[in-house]
C-alpha cells in the first residue's frame, strides 16, 4: 500500500479553470503538508494541516484553498489557475516536527 | 529569517568516488536538520537526520554531522554508486516550530558507471 498517495499524477489545463488534486495517508499521522517545487527545483511549503486545523499558510494566494474533510486526507483546489501556477505539487505527511513521507507529486501545466 | 544554503550543482562522480555535498544555515534556536533524497519522477524521501549539535546522522552509508559551530550540516558518502544519482536536498525545522520545513535549493548528484 502506498503511505502517501496523491492524484492526479500529471494535470494539463487551460488558464483560468479550476482544478483540485486530492492526497491521503495511510500511516496515521496527525499532520499533512502541501509543498510546491518549482520549475528549478525549488521547494517552498504551502500549507500544513494538523488533525484537520490548519496550522501554516504561507503567503499563498488565495486562490489556492486547502480542505482536509478527515485526518487521512488534505486536498488541494486551485481557482482561476495561471500560468505561474505551473509546478510540481507535493502532499506530505508527518507526525509534527517535520514531514517524513512524499507523496509523488502531481506534476501541473498550466496552457 | 531561517535559510539553508546548499552547493551549486550538478556533481559528477565516478562511481566509487567520495561524496561531500556542502550544507550551511542560518536559523534562530536549535533547528533539527535534515537530508532528503529525490530520485527521478518521484517524491522526497527521508534520508537522515540530526536533532541537536554534535549528533550524526547516517542511512545508507550516507551520513552527516550537526555541526553548530559552523552552522554546516554537510552530506558524506564514501563510495557512491550510480543508483545515488539523484536531487538531495538539506532542510532544517523553521524556527516557528510548527513543522514547517525550509529547504536549499537542491543539489543534483550524477553518478557515472
């Protein structure tokens, strides 16, 4: 059984749509992240969510909203997405000091 | 604020080379430091870890040492094979405690057969 299993794995789309990638954890672990890696490899955290609360929001555009309706699950849906959006999506997981199991990361082309 | 600064990549090793990929940061209190690994088309994997000064961290013949003094946490191997090829990326715990992780920017490990 995958830990931490994210989908879709790759997303195209047009400028302007909505999209949501969806992640859940079978290892019981109380906090989910969403981290984004850029185009150079640059990792930055999004969000985190502990036991359904968000804990982190970084200074993610609001167009961006987090929803994790159980502790195994942490979605992720994007309004209105641009081309900057265009990106490598991780979800993540851990027991609170830092995350210990990626997901593969949903891969997102913004057209 | 918090900052991890990693060499500048790619590195290309022979295979059975020593490998030092430098890790330098910048942090309030007394961050946790970490490795993480990301092979091709994958997510990151938790490679090791050090929670106070002094401690080593090791897996899988890599290891990495706390190091306060120079505030460096560098990653070792003393032979590499070419299935280490991969991104590594040191990190250490923001200073908010939250569990919120700063990473470098990555550096790309090439190992030639």
């Amino acid at each position: 059984d995958t830990a931490v299993s994210q989908t879709p794995k790759y997303l195209v789309t047009q400028m302007g749509n909505d999209k949501s990638i969806k992640c859940e954890q079978n290892l019981g672990h109380d906090t989910m992240y969403w981290y984004k890696q850029d185009s150079k490899k640059f990792l930055k955290i999004m969000f985190s969510y502990n036991n359904k609360e968000l804990i982190i929001n970084e200074t993610v555009p609001n167009r961006f909203s987090p929803k994790s309706p159980d502790k195994a699950h942490l979605n992720l849906h994007i309004n209105s997405l641009e081309l900057g959006d265009s990106a490598v999506y991780f979800c993540a997981t851990g027991t609170g000091e830092s995350p210990l199991h990626f997901g593969n990361g949903t891969r997102l082309t913004v057209t | 604020g918090d900052s991890v600064t990693q060499m500048e990549g790619p590195v290309t090793l022979s295979e059975e080379a020593f490998l030092t990929i430098n890790c330098t940061y910048t942090a309030t209190g007394y961050p946790s430091l970490f490795w993480y690994v990301q092979y091709p088309g994958e997510g990151l994997q938790l490679l090791l870890k050090a929670t106070k000064a002094d401690d080593k961290g090791s897996n899988k013949g890599f290891e990495a040492t706390y190091r306060k003094e120079t505030t460096s946490f560098h990653l070792e191997k003393g032979s590499v094979q070419v299935s280490d090829s991969a991104v590594y990326f040191c990190a250490l715990t923001g200073s908010s405690n939250t569990g919120k992780l700063i990473f470098g920017q990555g550096t790309t490990l090439q190992v030639k057969p």
